[in-house]
C-alpha cells in the first residue's frame, strides 16, 4: 500500500497516511493528528533514482543539474 506524505498549514505537522490508490482516486482527505484540523495538503518531494550507465545517481525530472551526483 503507498504511503502518502501531507502537512497541516495551520500547525505546520508534516505526516504520513497509508491508503490504497482506489482511497487516493476517491479523493483522500486526512486530519491533522497534531490538531484535527481538515485543511491537509499532500506534499510531493523530489525522488532520487540510481542506476543507468552515466554511473551518476539523478533526481526526479525537471529537478536540475544541481541534484546529479556522482555514485561512489
């Protein structure tokens, strides 16, 4: 099951939910466990992806230059 990162603008508590893709279509909702407030956001962070043969280690697409690092 994938694990969903949100954050409550109001108190600033970044957490995560567990929930099915069909939960997700459905339009998933989560409270704030810190104050119970409705107002969630789903944050989206950049991904780090390994492997190819430029024997570097890049970020998502579209996340620049800056993000590529050697591997090691």
């Amino acid at each position: 099951m994938p694990t969903y990162e949100y954050a409550c603008p109001e108190c600033g508590t970044r957490f995560d939910v567990r929930a099915s893709l069909g939960e997700k279509e459905k339009g998933l909702k989560p409270t704030c466990p810190k104050c119970g407030s409705k107002d969630t956001v789903q944050v989206f962070s950049s991904v780090m992806v390994l492997g190819g043969k430029s024997g570097s280690a890049c970020c998502a697409p579209g996340a620049g230059p800056s993000c590529c690092l050697p591997r090691g």
